[in-house]
C-alpha cells in the first residue's frame, strides 16, 4: 500500500469538496437528458438555445446573442450559419450599422417552436423537484453566473 501522497492529505483537492465537479457532471447529464428530444427534432443543444431565445425576441444581433448565451462569436457564427443552411434562420447587416448582423427567424425555424414545446415539461418531470426548490436553484445558478461573469 502506497502512503497518501501531499496532494491527497489536503481536503481542499479531493473531488467530493469540489465545487465545479457536481456542476460539469449535472450539465453533461442534463444535455443528454435533452439529446433524444432534440434529436427528434434534428436539433442541437447549442441550436436549441438559440431557436429559445428567437422564438422570445423574434431577432436579435449576434452580439445580443453571444451575450445571453455567454459564447462569442467565433463559436456563434458557423452554428448560425450551419442554421441559416437549414433556413431556419436569416442572418442578415444591419443598416443602421454595417458592423452588427441581425439573425431572424424564417418560417421553418418559428414552426419548431411548437414541436419543442413539451421539451421544457419533460424536463421538469425529469428532475423531480419542486416549483419552489427550481425556482431556488435558478435563482442561486443566476447569482453564481453573475459572479462569473
């Protein structure tokens, strides 16, 4: 048997102290989670968060974009694209300002709203939890990310 080495005495590294190991686990599993209900609608997790907040805002920038959704462009521009090829979406100059591109839903891209609409109850049921208790876990994941951020 082997003696603990240096790293192992400090509780500070063990995984069951971590803060950021129960975060990337329960992220991992929620996305597959979501994968079969998106994959029946030949979507990915990235594309599914794009298509919830168009369907809300109708258009946004790429910019507005990248900031609620904490990814910047070089990741957001060939998911867009990938998306517009599926004329799901347009992407299109703002007149007003030749720097900024508008992405806006076609009419393929608004009718998977309605096919996406049961994704979120599913995932509820999914979970077991409270109203209450998600309400709770939202609130403290929003505080968390602001910190973050």
């Amino acid at each position: 048997m082997h003696p603990p080495t240096s790293s192992a005495k400090n509780s500070l590294l063990k995984l069951e102290n971590q803060l950021c190991f129960p975060f990337y686990a329960v992220s991992r599993l929620l996305t597959k989670a979501y994968q079969p209900m998106l994959q029946a609608l030949d979507l990915t997790y990235p594309q599914y968060l794009v298509f919830l907040l168009l369907w809300e805002h109708q258009q946004l920038t790429v910019k507005e974009l990248g900031e609620k959704l904490l990814l910047d462009s070089g990741t957001l521009t060939p998911l867009l694209k990938r998306m517009e090829q599926r004329q799901w979406l347009n992407r299109r100059r703002d007149p007003r300002d030749e720097r900024s591109v508008i992405i806006e839903l076609l009419p393929a891209g608004r009718s998977l709203e309605a096919q996406a609409c049961a994704i979120p109850q599913h995932m509820l049921e999914r979970v077991h939890m409270s109203d209450e208790a998600i309400a709770a876990l939202r609130l403290h994941l929003t505080h968390l990310l602001t910190q973050l951020t």
